[in-house]
C-alpha cells in the first residue's frame, strides 16, 4: 500500500531558486493538501485542492503555487525561495464524506540558504 | 478564522500515571480528529470523532468530544514510554471547503 508519496525527501535550495515538491496518492482521494510544519509548531495549510482542476488557497500560500491535473497528482511550486520557506513540508488526501482522516505523506525537509 | 488551542504544549509524565490533554475550538463543529506524529516522522490518525458525546479507546488512548463545549479531551491511562510523541487534534470545517484546522500539538514525553 502505497498511500501518499512524496518526493524529494531532503532538498537544499539557494535563495532565489525555484523547485516542485511532488505529492501523489494512489487512492482515488478527491481532497489533497499541502501543509508546511516549522520547527515544534503545529501545521499551516498552504493549498488545497476538492478534485482536478480546483485549488484554493489555504492559511499561508504567499510564495507557493500548486496546480491538479489528475486527480493522484498534487505537486507543490516553490517560485524565488527564500529562508522563510525552510520548514517540513506534507501532503495529504482524504476521500470523500464526513469524518474521513486525512492520511499524510513521508514529507520533505527543504531547506533554503 | 477557527482557532484550536491546545493545552498542555508539553507534558512530562512517569510511565504509570495518567493525564488528560485538552483540545479546545473556536467554531460550532462536529468533526474531530486525533494524530500523532513520532519526532521526524510523519502523522498518523489516531481517532475520528464524529458527533457529540462520541467516544473512543484504543489501548491506553481513550479521545472523547463535548460539541456544545467545543472541546475533545485524550485521555492516557497508565502511560508507558512508547506514548511519547507529539499529539494534535484537528477540526474539520464542511462551510470552508472541508480544510483542516490544526492544534499547535502536546508534546508528550514519558519517563520511567
């Protein structure tokens, strides 16, 4: 069981480079977000997404584009990268009714210096 | 904007001992969810609650939520050291395009 798969787990990134952080689930979710979790805090939703070609903006999008073509792909763009944006960062989906879990990724630890 | 406080933020207990970590939040709901996630790792459902006065136990884990209090409380009972990790809650909001609204975590540690 495959679940949420993300990719890369470890990046390091220069200032002002840009990189996708790829999400994909293999079980037919319609709902898929992206969150980032800095250090012992809690999470911050950036974008989500109820199904293929919908997204909308969570908490904390500024910097962050996502776009979903299908409905097993979420990638997450990271454009001009800045310190602010080192965090952990997971994607999760959940299926469709009430009171389903949202199941989450491995994560990637980005960091940007 | 629905706030979710959690108290305590950290909580250091001996193995044996019970304690009780609450789950406050701000805006009428009925979906509550449980996770908790290793120190590296990802998180991990531990309990839905799905309407007022629902219970849930699993081993020495028992979630419950009070609507009309806006507050879910897990209970440990008799901790052992395979408890520590950090424990969110979260609430679900059907108005807002069902987003997650996360608690800022209770980082338990227990210690022989």
């Amino acid at each position: 069981n495959a679940g949420v798969t993300q990719t890369p787990k470890f990046r390091i990134l220069k200032i002002g480079q840009s990189m996708t952080l790829q999400c994909t689930q293999d079980m037919n979710h319609n709902y898929m977000y992206w969150y980032r979790q800095d250090p012992g805090m809690g999470l911050k939703l950036i974008y989500y997404s109820v199904g293929a070609g919908i997204t909308d903006k969570g908490e904390v999008p500024n910097g962050y584009n996502v776009s979903r073509s299908t409905t097993e792909d979420f990638p997450l763009r990271l454009e001009l990268a800045a310190p602010s944006q080192t965090s952990v960062y997971f994607c999760a989906s959940r299926g469709q009714g009430a009171g389903q879990p949202q199941h989450f990724g491995d994560g990637t630890r980005l960091s940007i210096l | 904007e629905l706030k979710v406080e959690q108290n305590p933020l950290f909580l250091s207990m001996q193995e044996g001992k019970n304690y009780t970590i609450y789950c406050n939040y701000s805006t009428t709901s009925d979906r509550l969810y449980w996770y908790r996630q290793d120190p590296g790792k990802s998180l991990e459902s531990l309990f839905v609650l799905l309407s007022n006065g629902a219970v849930k136990q699993e081993g020495r884990l028992m979630a419950s939520l009070d609507t009309k209090a806006r507050l879910s409380t897990l209970h440990i009972t008799a901790a052992v050291h395979d408890l520590s990790a950090t424990y969110f809650c979260a609430v679900d909001l059907y108005s807002t395009g069902n987003q997650f609204y996360f608690g800022t975590g209770t980082s338990l540690t227990v210690i022989p």
